[in-house]
C-alpha cells in the first residue's frame, strides 16, 4: 500500500486543523470558567452583604424585645447569633421615654475580609392603661 504525497498532506492539514480546534476550545473553556468563577464570588460576597444586613436589622428588632421586657437594665449586648458572626446592640435613653438603638453587625470568617454593617432605631416606650408600648420612631437625621 502506498501513500501518495497529496494524501499525506491531506492528513497533515487536517491534523494541524484538529490543533487548531482544540486550542481554540480550549480558550474557550477557559474563558468561561473564569466568568463562571468571578460570578459564584460576587454571588458570594452579596449574599454575605445581605446576611449582615439582616443580623443588624434582628438586631434592632431584639433591642426592641428587650425593651419591652425591662427598659431601665438594658443598655448594651453582645451576641454571636451565627458562627463567624457578632451582633453588638447599644442602647442609649435620649429622654423621657425615648431610645436610640444602635446595632453593629460583622461577618466574615478569619479567611475572608469582614463583612459590618450598622443599623439604628429610635422607639418611644410608653405606658397606657397599664399596657407597655413600643413605638418605632424615624431617625432624627440619616445614617
């Protein structure tokens, strides 16, 4: 059996183009997975965000709670509601009957960068008919 020299070309082009297509697939991929990976850490990193959002906010709401249970002992906690995470509430009597609720919330474990977020409240506590009450109040001025 002989090869003729046209042949052999033939099967040398056509294993140069199957190179060709492999290297350019291979960019391909490439490419796709590094979008792939920057887009699960954004993900991440939002999701992070949000969670520190929410314990500032629990924050806030817990403060209320325990102002409603006993106003005159409650001034400051800190609490580790999550693993990797500390929730510091301050409480501080603005004047008769009012409170300003300061909450601080970090997140992030020792290998990531940490994650804080502040949350404020004021409330009114007010005793009617023998009933406490709690009003939440807007901010004096903006955070």
């Amino acid at each position: 059996m002989r090869y003729s020299r046209t042949s052999a070309r033939r099967q040398g082009i056509a294993l140069v183009m199957a190179l060709v297509v492999m290297a350019i697939l291979a960019i391909i991929l490439t490419v796709v997975t590094r979008q792939i990976v920057s887009q699960r850490h954004t993900v991440h990193q939002r999701h992070r965000q949000l969670q520190t959002e929410w314990l500032a906010r629990a924050g806030v709401e817990l403060a209320a709670a325990r102002l409603l249970d006993n106003p005159a002992d409650f001034v400051q906690e800190n609490h580790d509601l999550l693993p990797d995470a500390t929730v510091r509430i301050v409480v501080e009597k603005a004047g008769q009957g009012l409170y300003t609720v300061t909450v601080e919330a970090e997140l992030g474990p020792q290998d990531e960068a940490l994650m804080v977020r502040t949350s404020h409240g004021r409330f009114r506590l007010a005793n009617s008919d023998g009933a406490i009450r709690l009003q939440a109040l807007r901010p004096e001025k903006p955070y």
